[in-house]
C-alpha cells in the first residue's frame, strides 16, 4: 500500500466517521485516554464529589512523595491512583473526576512544600531534609505559623 493509499484510506474512514456521528452514533475521541468520553462532559475543569478514601490515597501519595523524594516522583503511583479510580465511573464522568483528584494532589503537594519550607527555609523541592518534620504534618490542613 502507498502512502497515497494510506492517506486516502484515512480520509474515508473520517468521512464515515463524521457520517456516524450526525446519524446519532458518539463520538469516540482515538487520540484520547481509553474508556475517557467527552459524550455530555459539560465544564470538564470542575471540582466534582470523589470517594473520600481515594482522596486520602491521593494525599497519601503526595506525602509518600516528600519523604521518599523530598517532594519529586516520576507521578505513575498518582497517576495509577487516579486512573484506576475513573475508570471506574462512567465515561462522562471520567474527565471531571480525574481533574479534581489531579487538582487535590497538587494542592497536597504545595501544603506539603509550604509545611517543609517553614521548617527548613533554605529548602527546595528535590533537596534533602529532615523527614522527621513530617511526623506534625496533617494532611489537608493549612498551618500557617
């Protein structure tokens, strides 16, 4: 097969495609996250209610983080978490769930900098510290001294 071929066969298979969709068939995104859907998706950046145990898997991972790596990971356990927790919602409901469990993570992550750098102030992400100044911390909680 050419590349002309090749090519010409794509552009069928889109033309299907869109043929599909305006015959009510939906839309399933080849470039997206398996098992992902932006079928009624709505606002996709929006805070919505997630399990509370996977919420405290998610600041878990962030404080495993900080005293394993001094707040740096490669993110796959996080990113495992999240994933595994999606995939089993509905597909519309997929995006918005992992965006939050995403966004609580990172709010984690930054309480947790914030924590550490008030007990060592001449401490940056990646740079060790002493662990033991997280044995005060509680997650979720801003404590501004």
């Amino acid at each position: 097969m050419t590349i002309r071929q090749i090519a010409q066969d794509r552009q069928q298979q889109r033309i299907s495609d869109l043929t599909q969709r305006s015959l009510g068939k939906a839309h399933v995104n080849p470039y997206g996250t398996p098992g992902m859907s932006l079928n009624n998706a709505g606002d996709l950046r929006k805070t919505v209610p997630v399990d509370e145990g996977v919420v405290r898997q998610i600041k878990q991972i962030a404080l495993e983080h900080m005293k394993n790596g001094y707040g740096v990971s490669d993110g796959e356990d996080v990113s495992t978490a999240i994933r595994n927790y999606a995939m089993s919602l509905s597909p519309e409901k997929r995006l918005s769930a992992s965006w939050t469990l995403n966004e609580i993570f990172h709010n984690e992550a930054v309480r947790l900098g914030e924590f550490v750098h008030r007990h060592d102030p001449g401490w940056d992400w990646g740079k060790p510290f002493d662990t033991g100044i997280l044995d005060s911390y509680i997650p979720g909680v801003d404590t501004k001294a």
